[in-house]
C-alpha cells in the first residue's frame, strides 16, 4: 500500500467511506462525488496505480473486480443496467492514481458516453 493514497488511507479504514462491500482483496464504496444518481467505486485493495501499470500477476484481483460489478450494482438498485468506467492516466482523466472501476447509473438514462 502506499501512505499517501487517498484509496489506500480508506482501505486501512483511515479515511471513513460509505461501504457497499468488502472482502479481503477488493472494497467497494459510493463516490464523495456522485455523477449519477448511483455511483460507487470498486477498488484492490492492493496499490495498484492504473490499468496501464496492471500486469498478469493482477489478474485474479481484476477479475473479481469485474465479476463483483454486476452483483454490486444490482444490490444498489441498478436493475435495468449501468456504465462501468475505467479512467486511465492523465488523458485518461484518472484524478486517483489507483486503480478503481466507477460504477455509474440511476432511473434515467445517462446519455451519451463522451461529450464532443
């Protein structure tokens, strides 16, 4: 872990979230910041900086990242679908440099995926 990452400060329980789920390699828990009427954010607990930085020894915790996603998001109420977001690096828009998958949705549609 790293002592000066905001998401590693809330998996040492320094830093207080509103927790959807937690086990021992991943922490799921709902954005400061909401775009959505729902949006949470999936977290390893191990500091991985980026999806650029992850490497094949992170493919078990990737996996469970994603195969929790559909689980989550329908245990917060998002049954008719939701948009999963991965922002890489700094063109990427990525504000926290540890990994983490936004999972965004809410009654209405949430338009198009990027605005031109």
């Amino acid at each position: 872990m790293s002592q000066d990452c905001i998401f590693c400060k809330i998996v040492r329980g320094e830093i207080p979230c509103k927790k959807v789920y937690e086990d021992d390699e991943i922490l799921a828990f709902h954005d400061i910041r909401p775009a959505a009427p729902v949006h949470f954010l999936i977290i390893p607990k191990q500091h991985i900086e980026s999806l650029a930085t992850a490497d094949m020894s992170h493919q078990a915790v990737l996996g469970r990242m994603l195969a929790k996603a559909g689980e989550l998001a329908v245990s917060q109420g998002l049954t008719d679908g939701f948009r999963t977001i991965v922002n890489t690096g700094r063109v990427g828009c990525q504000e926290v440099y540890h990994l983490h998958i936004h999972i965004l949705g809410g009654p209405n549609p949430l338009g198009p995926m990027l605005a031109h």
